[in-house]
C-alpha cells in the first residue's frame, strides 16, 4: 500500500525500548531487542481472479551474534536507547500514483508546530468522529471513495473482491457496528509518514490495548480502531483522508 509508483524503495526501521508491564516504565534501553522485517510480493492473475503465493524480495534484520554455548542470538547493541537501519530494493507496479506528490511535507519537530498541526487535523477527527456516530453512510462513502479507488487500484481488485471490501466496511448497512459506541479522543500523539506528507493521531497510554492504533475507535463487546491517515494538498488548509 506504501508503493505508490515502480523505482528505488526504502524501507526503514526504528527501534526504541519496550514497555515492561511490571515496572509500568519504558526499558533503559534496547536490551536484547530482535526486530525482522520481510518484503513481499504477490502477483494477481486477472484471469483466474488469484493470488500467487508470496515471495520475499527483500530481508531486513537488526544484527544478532550467536551464543556458541547457549546457541541463542542477541542483539549486538543492548546498551543503545535507539537504533535505525534501513534498505533499498526496486518495485516494479503497474500504476503510478501522485497523491502525495502535491502533498505538503508536515514534519517537524517543532513543539509548537505540532501542536498547531494536532489542533487542525482535529478538526477533520471531528467531522468524521460525527459521520461514524450519526451513521451517515452516504457521507462515508463521499470520505473514502479516493481512498478506496487507490485501494482497488493497489490491490488488483476484481468485481468479487470490491464486494467483499464494502462487507468489510460496513456491517449489517452501518459504519460503526451495532451496540458500539464511538470514543472520545483521549491519550493521543501526532505521528508523520512517508517523510512527512502523511500525518495521523494515535492512542498513546502506556500499557494499554490498543496504544499505537488510529485515535478514532469505538467500544463494544471489544474494542475498533478505525483507518484515519491524512494529507495536506500543496496550497490548502485541508486536511484529506489519504
């Protein structure tokens, strides 16, 4: 989904101490951290409407030394409090989309800019937080009609696939499913993709289910997060549902 034409493609990861729900703290550092990434594609034959299996195009992995006694692995950095490595590998696509090519670079670092960005993207939470709790499912389908398009797109959709997808998003002809309850925004933090062209707010409290996860969710026998990236287009306050 993050492919958005064929050429170079970088993938980069971050590592960052985890939480120890005993302590209730973050970790010190990054102990014995083992992160792996895979890369994969698939293909889509369009006649017979199926998937080929997956095959890894590219293997990240943070670097492990072994234990010749114990023969078991450990990162060869514990004592850093973050540690970034990345990789290159060439996608070739049979689209080419330029969304975020007129797409406003957002981030900073800036406290003051955050805030002001977190304040505004609010706005757009807000509209949406109304369309899921009112059920105004012409007013979603108008939100994520762009969205999808690019989805179908990305994904090689068939007929039988754009079916299945409108059953995914909504259920029993509504947005948010029957006996749940849209949530407050609470305990959330701005976050920045694709260099800084796409922004979203996440739940942030500690030791939490759910942390991490888009802001907008609902609450029932369990709990919903609901898809929420946004950009801002060259020369517009807007913010859009990417």
């Amino acid at each position: 989904m993050s492919i958005s034409k064929s050429g170079i493609q970088t993938i980069e990861v971050r590592m960052y101490p985890s939480y120890n729900r005993e302590t209730q703290e973050l970790e010190p550092s990054l102990k014995n951290a083992q992160v792996t990434v895979d890369v994969v594609k698939r293909e889509y034959n369009t006649v017979k409407e199926t998937y080929s299996e997956e095959e890894v195009i590219l293997h990240l992995a943070a670097p492990t030394e072994k234990n010749e006694v114990s023969k078991k692995t450990k990162f060869i950095y514990p004592e850093l409090t973050e540690y970034i490595f990345d990789e290159t590998f060439e996608a070739l696509v049979p689209y080419d989309i330029k969304i975020l090519e007129k797409a406003q670079n957002l981030i900073t670092t800036d406290p003051e800019e955050i805030k002001k960005i977190t304040e505004e993207l609010l706005i757009a939470y807000n509209e949406i937080w109304q369309i899921y709790d009112q059920n105004k499912v012409s007013q979603y389908a108008d939100l994520i009609y762009n969205k999808e398009k690019r989805t179908a797109q990305q994904l090689f959709f068939s007929e039988s696939d754009s079916k299945k997808r409108v059953e995914q998003l909504l259920t029993s002809g509504r947005i948010v499913k029957e006996g749940y309850k849209m949530m407050p925004f609470e305990d959330f933090k701005l976050r920045f993709y694709a260099n800084g062209k796409i922004v979203t707010l996440v739940y942030d409290e500690i030791g939490q289910v759910g942390r991490n996860k888009s802001v907008l969710r609902s609450k029932g026998d369990s709990r919903k997060s609901y898809y929420s990236l946004f950009y801002k287009p060259i020369n517009s306050d807007e913010f859009i549902l990417y």
